[in-house]
C-alpha cells in the first residue's frame, strides 16, 4: 500500500509517517514546498502522481487563536486546500484520511463526543475544520475522519 500524506513535516505528518514506516508501509510525505493544498492543479498532479491508493491528510492551518484575526486563510487552507484534496481522492477512488480536531464541538458535553453528534464550532478554526470535513463526506466514499 502506497500512502501519501500531507503535512508531513508538521508534528502530527511526522508521527504519521514513522508510524507507517514502522509498519512496512510506503509512506510518500508532503509539505507546502512539495504540494501547496491550495492549488487545485498541484493537488492532482501531486496525488496522481504520487500512485498512492492512500491520503492521510494531515496539512492544517493550526494556529487556533491567529485563526481569530486570519480567517480567510485559515479557510482557503483548512475547508478550500481539503476539498482540493477530496475531489482528487474521489477522481482516483483513492481512500482519505482527515485529521478534524474536537473543535468542531461546542465543548458542552458531558461524555465522549460520538462521531454523529451535532457539531456547532465555537471559533474560527473549528469552523473551517467543520468545513473540511463536510468537504470530505460531500466528495469521498472511502473515507474516515479522525478528530484529535
């Protein structure tokens, strides 16, 4: 299997790519140098390229609070860069991986958050992270999204 993921100079892409390493797994990391998530053209090329059968999709615009004061970047990369990315899974029949975040949640629970609870983000981040997510449900059928 052939896996390629995005962010993988960041701290959690890092931790994705060992981890795949140490399972015999070929890992294929990119960062924003390699495929700027943005850019729908680079997006496809990239992947296509790539031959991965595979995306865990790690890249984020992370900076909660910055998010606050940035928010059409934190959209273009978190909502706009993971469509770019879920359009191409879709065109390949390739599978996906999103790394989402709890901030989708209002923080208001009492027990664990189930993965069909209603989300009502609080911030921006969280906001464009929800984004993301539908952009992934909208566009991929193999798909599994993971909220840390």
């Amino acid at each position: 299997m052939k896996v390629l993921v995005t962010g993988a100079k960041g701290q959690l892409g890092t931790d994705v790519m060992n981890e795949l390493a140490k399972r015999g797994y070929e890992g294929i990391g990119v960062d924003v140098e390699e495929m700027d998530i943005t850019d729908p053209e680079a997006v496809e090329t990239v992947i296509s390229e790539s031959g991965a059968d595979t995306v865990v999709h790690c890249a984020a615009y992370t900076a909660v609070d910055a998010a606050e004061d940035n928010e059409e970047l934190c959209r273009k990369v978190n909502a706009f860069g993971t469509e770019n990315i879920a359009k191409v899974c879709k065109k390949l029949d390739a599978k996906m991986v999103y790394i989402s975040t709890d901030y989708v949640f209002d923080g208001e629970g009492e027990r664990p958050w189930e993965p069909d609870d209603p989300r009502q983000p609080l911030n921006i981040y969280g906001q464009t992270k929800y984004e993301g997510e539908l952009a992934v449900e909208n566009n991929v059928e193999k798909v599994f999204i993971v909220r840390i």
